[in-house]
C-alpha cells in the first residue's frame, strides 16, 4: 500500500511541474516585452561581474566601479545602435546595384534550366525577392523605437542589478536563515562564477571570430567587411545554427558580388567555412563541454524552446539559460535525474565504459574458472580409467 501511495505521489509531483513548466513558458512568451529585457540585463550583469570583482581586488571604489561598468555599457549599446542604422542605410543605398548583380543571375539560372525564352527563374517560381528585401528593410526601420525602448529598458535593469550585488547574498541569508538560506546562497554563486565564465570566454572567441571574418573580407574584397565581422561576432553566440548562417550569408554576398568569376567565390567559401571549423570544432565545443557540461541535443532543444519563447533573442540565450535550469535542478530534491539527462553525459559515459571492462574481466574470469574445473574433472576421470584393476 505505501509503494502505490509513494508511486502516486511521484506522479503528481511530475504532472505538477509539467504544469509548472508550461505556465511559466506562457507567462514569458504573452511578457516577452518585459521578461526578455529582465533577461538580457541578467547576462549582461553576469558578463560585468568578473570586471566588478577585479576593481574590488585592486582597491577601486564601489561607486567608481559601478561608473565605470555602465559608461561601458552604454558605449557598447551606442556602438550597436550606430552599427545598426549605419548597415541598414548602406545596403539601402546599394540595393539597387545589387537588384541588377542578381538579375543578371537570374538570366543565368534561367538559361541553365532551359526555361522558356523571356522567363526568369524567380518569375518562374513567382518569387519577388526585391520586393521581399525592401519590405524588410523598412520593416527593420519601424522597428527601431521599439528597440531603443528595450536596451533603454535594460540599461536600467543592469543599473540596479549592480547597485544590489554586494547586498542579494546577505539578504538571502536573512530571508532564510535556516540552511535553505546558505544553500540558495551558494547556488546563486556557482550560477554566478559558471555562468559568468562561460559568457567571458564565448565573448573572446566571438571576438576573434569577428575579426578573422573581418580580416577575411578584407583579404578576399568582400563587401560590408565591417558588417560581416561584427555579425560573425554577434550570430556566434548561437550554438550550431549561428555559424551556418553567417558562413551562408557571406557566400551569398560572394556569389552576389563576382558572379560570375567562381574561383573568387570558392575563395571566399573556403576561407570562411575554414574559419568556422577550426573555431567552431575546436574551441566552442570546449566551452559548451567543460564549462557548462551540456547536451549538444539539449543544445539544439533549448534553441528551438527559446526562440519560440523570445524570437531570435531567445537563442543568443538559449545555452545560458539551459546550463541555469541545470544547475537548478541538481540541487533540487527530485530533480536530479533531470539535471543527468540536461548533461553531456562524459563523466557518466566513462563510468560506464569503466563497469562494462570490469564486467567483462569478471565474466572472462569465471570462464577461465570453470574451463580449469572442466580440465582438472577431466584429468582426474582420466585418472581413474587408467588405474589397474586387481585381480
């Protein structure tokens, strides 16, 4: 009776937090407009935290500190801001130049099917692509108060996150000043140093992923050098998909560019997926392994729930986000299978290898066991059959 009762309990623990998981990914996609800026602040804070510690450690004052991260991050919302009209009013002025690179292109695709004479390949699949680009465009445009208005927004969060830093941990411990206190303390640390360190170190390979691309453009005559560069630094933040879409983005240009001069176009196909794998396959994979210990399927899961939660800001955060719930639930009573399953499973995959070798020693040594049995049971029955018989 008290296995079905505990059984049954477990069951409604599980639905209750299915439930749980389903209403608050609700609240956070019908709130986006304010839990996504409460987000970004979050990892900004995370990302300025280690430069705050740093000037406690050399002695600089608290209020100087918090001066200096926050005109550092206003120069870097600035710096974004101008990159962004500046791009957009670059491509709109070329855009036309382009209409006509890609038209000659169209003629030529068109050719190579055999389509009638007259007929485009676009008007054939009744695709109007320049229409597609200008309605972006402008789309991009109206969007831009409402962009200000959320790094505004998140401006201020990381205001007050900073100036309540040195007192979350005291208050926590006075809140619950049972152990539950000092555990959600030390949690809220290990977030804090993980988290922070994984942001860091993504940050310096984005940055050196942004200036490779950059130096790339420049060295192959790309166009929007700058551009390509600042995007390769920003889209690498995304696990998996924002390499693919960058390198894809910059071939495209290329073969927008120098069609119809291919080995320009190979160059900088090349030169570009070089840049990716070697990063990409060598140092990214480190990070998401060692530092936060994730699934690279649970990666790709968690960018898909993000973005559907917050759009293409959701995936920026998406692995962040991911490595928090882990470290959440184990340290959450009931939740620790959760947090295996969230895992890479490295530690557990050589464990297991280590359990399969013993096994197999242990079943090779019973076997070796019972053949000498076989052979002594053997070698004595021998024994008998050769004794003498007396007469």
């Amino acid at each position: 009776m008290s296995e079905l009762t505990q059984k049954s309990r477990d069951a409604g623990k599980t639905a209750l937090i299915i439930i749980a998981v389903i209403l608050v990914s609700a609240a956070m996609k019908i709130a986006g407009s304010v839990t996504l800026p409460l987000a970004i602040s979050l990892f900004c804070f995370l990302l300025f935290n280690p430069l705050l510690n740093k000037m406690e450690k050399v002695k600089i004052p608290r209020w100087m500190g918090i001066v200096i991260v926050m005109l550092l991050l206003l120069v870097i919302l600035l710096l974004a801001g101008w990159f962004f009209f500046f791009s957009v009013d670059l491509l709109v002025k070329r855009l036309p130049m382009y209409i006509r690179r890609f038209s000659i292109i169209d003629l030529w695709l068109a050719d190579l099917l055999n389509l009638e004479s007259g007929t485009s390949f676009l008007s054939y699949m009744n695709f109007d692509w320049p229409g597609l680009i200008v309605s972006s465009l402008s789309q991009v445009s109206s969007k831009a108060i409402n962009i200000i208005s959320k790094a505004f927004l998140v401006y201020i969060f990381v205001l007050f996150l900073v100036l309540e830093r040195q007192s979350l941990i005291p208050k926590l411990k006075v809140a619950m000043p049972s152990r539950k206190g000092m555990r959600l303390a030390v949690l809220f640390e290990r977030v804090n140093r993980q988290i922070s360190k994984y942001l860091l170190l993504k940050a310096l390979i984005s940055v050196g992923t942004g200036v490779l691309f950059y130096l790339a453009g420049l060295a192959t005559g790309l166009d929007f050098a700058l551009m390509w560069g600042v995007l390769a630094f920003v889209f690498n933040f995304i696990p998996s998909i924002g390499s693919i879409v960058i390198t894809a983005l910059t071939i495209i240009m290329a073969i927008l560019q120098f069609f119809p001069n291919w080995p320009n176009i190979l160059y900088v196909a090349v030169l570009m997926t070089s840049i990716q794998m070697v990063l990409g396959n060598i140092l990214d994979p480190r990070i998401q392994g060692v530092q936060l210990n994730l699934s690279p399927f649970i990666i790709l899961v968690s960018l898909s729930f993000w973005g559907f939660i917050w759009g293409i800001a959701g995936m920026f955060l998406a692995v962040p986000l991911t490595s928090i719930i882990q470290i959440l639930c184990a340290n959450v009573k009931g939740l620790q299978n959760v947090a295996v399953m969230l895992g890479s499973g490295k530690a557990y995959r050589i464990q297991y290898k280590e359990e399969r070798r013993k096994q197999q020693q242990r079943v090779a040594e019973r076997r070796k066991m019972r053949e000498e049995r076989r052979i002594k049971r053997n070698n004595s029955h021998n024994g008998k059959n050769d004794t003498p018989q007396e007469p």
